[in-house]
C-alpha cells in the first residue's frame, strides 16, 4: 500500500555531458535542500545490464573515432538499454509516488528521452537544470577521473541540450558544488 502524500512529490532532473560534474552536484544538493532527497543516478542503472549487453547491439556500445586529433565516443543504444532507460523513469515516478523528493543525473542525448521524462513525471512537481561547462573543462575532468572512456564528453557536448527546455541552467566551471546546489535550492524553493 501507497503512503499518504499529502504534497506533491519533488524530482529534480539534471542533465549534462559526462563528466559535467551531475554526482557532485547532486550530493551537494542533498546536503543543502530542509527534507530529504533521494538520489538516483544513470549510472546506477547501467550497472544493471547484464555483461554481454555492454559492446551489443542489443544493449550498449561505444564507437570511437578520432576527429580533429581528439577521441570522439558515440553511443549507440539497443533495445534492451531503450527498455532501461525508460524504465528508471517509471522507477523515479514510483518512488516519487510513494512521497520521496528525488534528485536524478541523467545524460539524455537522444530527445525523445526528454519528452518521455516530462509526460512520466507531470504528477510532480518536476523541475530540469541544464549542467553546463566548457568542453575544454568537462574533457579534462573525463581524463582526470580515468572511470570514462576518453570522447563521450566531445561526443555528447552538441546532443544532450538539444531541445531540452530547462528550469535552470549552471555553468558549474567557475563555480564550486556547494555554489551551484545553494543555486538550485534557491532557485526552487528546497
């Protein structure tokens, strides 16, 4: 059984390339907003596909190619990550109604992706930041973490706005976590 809600659950979408520092953001936010958020991140979810999925057609694969001297990484989903991928929205929306305020990080290059997130969360009170930074920052941050294969941020930079509408948008490359999650809570009310 459901619990009473008595206010509309809040969910706060951040998207940005990889490596734009969405994590960070998010546990930043959490240590800033009155009532608790949950934190559900994308990759989180990933982590879920089975081994063979990942380099499938059927799952997740990385194709890279070298264009001005730097690695360019696509992306190319099968079915089984589409089926995921539209299932953690539906798993955010459960947990927003069961009551929880969540705070998802998410990397949505394709726009359907965009659309499907705003029909699935209209019940909430849901809200979108558009992370940004310099490609320059964001391919230095994917070198310095060493967990990212080298490209995805040039490959995504040009995708992951496109025809996205936001509530917020940070430019998180001159400012700290804590600036950017004081940002947010301000902006919305947390």
């Amino acid at each position: 059984m459901g619990a009473e809600v008595t206010r509309r659950s809040r969910v706060i979408l951040i998207n940005g390339v990889s490596s734009a520092g969405k994590g960070t953001l998010a546990r930043g936010l959490q240590r800033v907003t009155e009532t608790p958020f949950l934190h559900i991140q994308m990759d989180a979810f990933l982590e879920m596909l089975p081994a063979p999925m990942f380099g499938s057609p059927q799952g997740y694969s990385f194709e890279t190619t070298i264009e001005d001297g730097h690695p360019v990484t696509a992306i190319h989903s099968g079915p089984v990550m589409t089926t995921l991928m539209r299932g953690m929205r539906r798993a955010i929306a459960a947990m927003a109604a069961e009551g929880a305020d969540v705070i998802v990080d998410d990397v949505l290059v394709w726009g359907e992706d965009f659309a499907d997130y705003q029909a699935v969360m209209a019940p909430f009170e849901f809200r979108t930041v558009g992370l940004m930074a310099p490609l320059e920052v964001v391919e230095a941050r994917e070198k310095a973490r060493g967990d990212r294969t080298l490209g995805l941020a040039r490959w995504q930079y040009d995708r992951v706005h496109q025809g996205a509408r936001y509530d917020l948008v940070i430019d998180n490359s001159a400012a700290s976590p804590e600036a950017c999650a004081l940002q947010i809570k301000q902006a919305f009310g947390l």
